[in-house]
C-alpha cells in the first residue's frame, strides 16, 4: 500500500507539503498543490484517517441520533445528512434513541466516545439529561427537526425547577454570556398547520379535529398552536373535546380517532400531525366503515411517497425533509469553523400539497404543491 512518503517522492515534494495538501492546514503553490493530488491519483493513496485524527484531533466523523429511521420523514432527512456530510467529507455513525430519555442519553454517550466531530440530534420529549451531557462536554451539537427552547423552558422549568438551576441551566446556557449554546434546524409547523385548518372551515366545516403528537415535543406544540390559529382565524371556537393526542405513532392515533369519533358530536373534518398518524387514523375510520372525504375530511401534516397513491389522495403538508437533514449538516460545520458563533435557529418553509382527502374536487392533476409561508430559510440567533 503506498505511503505518504510515496507520494511525496513521486510529486517531488516534502512529506509536510503533501501533508498540508491533503490536510488543507497550509495554502500551497496551485501547481504544487496539483502535483501532489496527481501522485495520489496514479499511486492509488489512501489517507491514513485515523493517524490524522490523532494529529488534528479531528475524526470527521458525525454522529446522527434520530428516532424511528424506518419513518419515510426520517429516512428522508438521514438521505440529506448523509448527502451533507459526504460532500463535505465526512462520515456518518448513526444511532436510533427510539425516543426513550434514558436510551437517548446512552447512544448520545457511545457516539461521542466515538469521538464524532459533532453531532446532529432529533431530541426526545424530555431531553434534560441530553442537554445536561452535550453542554457539560461542550459537544457542538444541532438539534434537528424539533427545538429545545419551549421544551427546556417549559418542561424543564416548570416540572423541575429545584433541579435547572443547577444541573439543566447550566448545560443549556453559555456562562459567557446567557445565550442558548445549539444550534437547531427544523420546519416551520405553526403557519402550515394554521392553513390545513383554514382550509378545512373554508369548505364549511365547523368541528375541526386535531389528531396531535406526543406531549413535550416541540413539534407538537408547535402544531396545536398552528390550529388554534387556523380556528382562530376563521373564527371558530377552540374545544378541548376536538384534540386528541395520537403521540406520533400509527397505533396511538388510532387509539385517539376512535375516542373522537365516540364523542357526542364528533368532527366533521380531521387533521393529523404526522405521516405515522394519518395511517392510524385511516384505519380507525375503515373499521368504522367511514369513508374520506364522504363521511369525514381529512387533512395531514406530513406527505409521503404514497400518500397521492390513496384513495382519495391525500392532501398534506410536505416538509422539505431532505433540505432539513443537508442543512443541518451545514451548521454543524458552520460550528465547527466558529465554536465561538451565536448559536441559532434555522426554519425552513413546508409545501401546501392540495389533493382531495380535504373534500376538494379531483381536478385529474397529480397534488400540486404551494407554499405555505415565505420561502427562503428563516436563520436568526437564539434568544437568551
């Protein structure tokens, strides 16, 4: 196998030089720099990664913990980080919290033992001891697709405030100068929820159901608030009665449709919050024997490869999951070039996608999607 020394002597150059060309640690002259890559061409070299790890101190390596990577949402965004890395040079090592605090905690700590660079984490419902890890060894850290702002401030300092001060407060704020330390990239919810709602009461329905996500996630938050909007907007009543939580999951939301549909007087529309619970809910409805959009309309957060293959099609919000998954990448890098940078949070725009599960006539055109909100990323720095 050749060596460095190899190519050093085959571009007649020195061993640091064709080190600072393959390190990129020092400018080097255009043609000497193309001398060098042509030896490593012709001599088949490969570099070392782990004896210049332990030079720079680096692996480039980053470690990806979401939950659930069979859901088609998370494997797009595992698709994007993967793209994001591998342009960049980077590796992946990849971990499944399975949503769960305490095992979260545990692969989060074997991926770091790994000596990852950095990692991207998609936080659990209760991420304190998350959090509380990251911050005590400064791992550059984004969290991808739900944020920790409302979560650590209302779970963590509204369940357990004897504890932040000490332990979770000082992990997710910078001595220096107060200000939250992760970086975070997600999808817009609160705008393109309010639309499927605003939607649903323009063809005329007047109860509004919300099949909603598992408590404490950002996303779920995020999602209920975007509702009440959408009601709010078309001047509706918001009813307790009307919103159940599927906890992101097939089986939950099927669980809690039926519980909707066994009220009293049950919605006439529903809106699920994710991909997984818009298939628990269509099953609670055919074993009803109800029919969509007949006997009830049905609006989705989340769209996916088949969802324009149901019968009726499915109209969804499409979030821009492999977008979110290759910036998030970017971030992490952006991190890594400037530890010192204000940390910040970057949203992107979701794709209203109108089909005919809403009640809409079959126009005979595939789902055509529009934005929900202004288009371009939204990127500002996080707030004390």
């Amino acid at each position: 196998m050749p060596t460095m020394a190899d190519v050093a002597r085959s571009a007649g150059v020195s061993v640091a030089t064709v080190s600072h060309v393959l390190n990129g640690t020092r400018p080097v002259l255009p043609h000497t720099r193309q001398a060098v890559l042509d030896a490593v061409d012709e001599l088949g070299y490969t570099p070392n990664t782990l004896a210049r790890s332990l030079v720079t101190s680096r692996t480039r390596s980053i470690g990806l913990a979401v939950s659930a990577i069979s859901n088609p949402y998370f494997t797009e965004i595992l698709q994007g980080v993967e793209a994001g890395a591998l342009e960049h040079g980077y590796s992946l090592l990849i971990a499944d919290p399975h949503d769960d605090p305490d095992h979260e905690c545990k692969v989060v700590q074997l991926l770091h033992e790994r000596r990852v660079d950095g990692m991207i984490v998609a936080p659990s419902a209760d991420p304190r001891e998350l959090v509380s890890y990251l911050g005590r060894h400064r791992v550059p850290t984004v969290f991808l697709d739900r944020v920790i702002d409302g979560v650590i401030e209302g779970v963590v300092r509204g369940a357990v405030e004897g504890v932040v001060g000490g332990v979770v407060g000082d992990a997710v704020e910078d001595p220096a100068d107060g200000r939250q330390r992760f970086d975070q990239v997600c999808a817009e919810n609160t705008g393109p929820m309010a639309r499927l709602v605003a939607h649903l009461a323009e063809l005329g329905h007047r109860r509004i159901g919300l099949v909603a996500g598992l408590p404490g996630l950002s996303t779920t938050a995020e999602r209920i608030t975007g509702y009440r909007q959408g009601l709010t907007a078309a001047r509706l009543s918001y009813d307790d009665d009307l919103v159940v939580h599927g906890d992101s999951a097939s089986a939950g939301a099927e669980r809690a449709t039926a519980t909707l549909l066994s009220r009293a007087a049950p919605p006439t529309a529903l809106v699920t919050a994710n991909n997984a619970m818009t298939i628990g809910t269509l099953r609670a409805l055919r074993d009803r024997g109800l029919s969509v959009p007949d006997d009830l309309a049905l609006c989705c957060f989340d769209d996916f490869a088949w969802a324009d293959l149901f019968s009726p099609r499915l109209t969804a919000i499409a979030q821009p999951s492999r977008e979110i998954g290759a910036q998030a990448v970017r971030v992490l890098l952006e991190r890594l070039a400037a530890p010192d940078r204000p940390a910040r949070t970057v949203r992107l725009d979701c794709a209203f996608v109108h089909r005919t599960s809403c009640g809409c006539p079959d126009s005979g055109e595939r789902g055509r999607p529009s934005q929900s909100s202004p288009s371009s990323p939204s990127s500002q720095p996080s707030q004390p």
